[in-house]
C-alpha cells in the first residue's frame, strides 16, 4: 500500500510496510523541525537554556557534543547538505540544555579596524566550543586551518571540525585546540 505525503512543498510516496517508510518519515520530521526554526528566526539566535551548566569546561561540553553528532550521523546518515546536519545537531544539543548559537558572524580586526567579511561560525556551544559542519568527500588540510582560524578570531579554546558526509563518523571527528 503506497502513502502520499505532501512536505515542504514535495510529494513523497513511500511504502507503508516498509521499514524505509519509518526512517523516511522520522527524516522529513526532522527536517520539517528544522525550517521551521529556520523560518522562526531560531537560526542565528540563542537556542536552548542552560541548566547548571556554567561549571562544565571544554571537554565536558565535547563529550556531550560528540554524543550528539553520533545521533544525528545514526539518524539521517550521510551525503546530506551542511545545513541539515547543522540544524539537527543544534536541535540536539538544544535538546540536552545547552545554550547553542548558530551562524555567528566572525569579525576579523586589522590594523584596528573591524572588516565585516561574512565569516561564519557553524555552531558556538556554551561560548566555550566551536563546531564546523563538514558534507564533503573528503576533509582537506584548509579546513582544519579554517577552524583553527576561527578559534583565534573568536578566542575560544577548544574547536571541532565533522564531516558527516562520512563511512564511519568516527574518523570524521576533529579536536582542535587554542591554549586548552
């Protein structure tokens, strides 16, 4: 038995005795979630609450974070764009009480003068950890120096660099460091 479901403008028709009709439609739900806080004004602000979190250091926070791209790899899987793993990933750690911000705009100071160049932060967790969502082939030595530039503009400690468009997410997780 085919089911026609209309979301976000396309009509999906699954079939409902499948398991792929389950994952497919857990999929679009996250996906719905996640334009709507983007259509909501969500992206760019503050998400989630802090709850007696004020006390966890960088490594702390990069466990919980870790947890949480292995969620959302085992979830949607790879070979989607950026922009959905970076929804899904802010959605989840909102989910667990951290305070996210997304899309941060990143001044670069020169010669004391501020350049607005639109560098942009993927994902600040507890002003303390710096994320950048990859879904490319392959990661390449320029986006580890990307991050590592990131977290001296912004002089946050501790960066991770995952690019979800990956076999094993596991090999895909970067810790990078700013005087940690």
């Amino acid at each position: 038995m085919n089911t026609l479901i209309r979301f976000c403008n396309l009509e999906v028709s699954l079939l409902s005795n499948n398991k792929i009709f389950s994952r497919c439609l857990r999929r679009l739900t996250l996906i719905a979630r996640f334009k709507y806080a983007k259509i909501s004004g969500i992206s760019g602000k503050q998400i989630g609450i802090s709850q007696n979190i004020n006390n966890m250091d960088e490594n702390d926070i990069s466990y919980k974070i870790r947890g949480c791209i292995f969620k959302v790899y085992n979830e949607l899987g790879p070979g989607l764009l950026e922009s959905v793993y970076e929804a899904a990933l802010a959605y989840e750690l909102q989910e667990i009480n951290l305070r996210v911000e997304t899309q941060i705009p990143i001044p670069v100071i020169y010669n004391k003068i501020k350049l607005d160049l639109g560098f942009r932060a993927d994902i600040i967790v507890e002003k303390k950890v710096l994320i950048e969502i990859k879904s490319v082939e392959n990661i390449a030595e320029v986006h580890h120096k990307q991050v590592l530039t990131y977290l001296k503009l912004t002089r946050i400690k501790l960066g991770i660099l995952v690019n979800f468009n990956s076999d094993q997410i596991s090999h895909s997780i970067y810790r990078k460091v700013n005087g940690l």
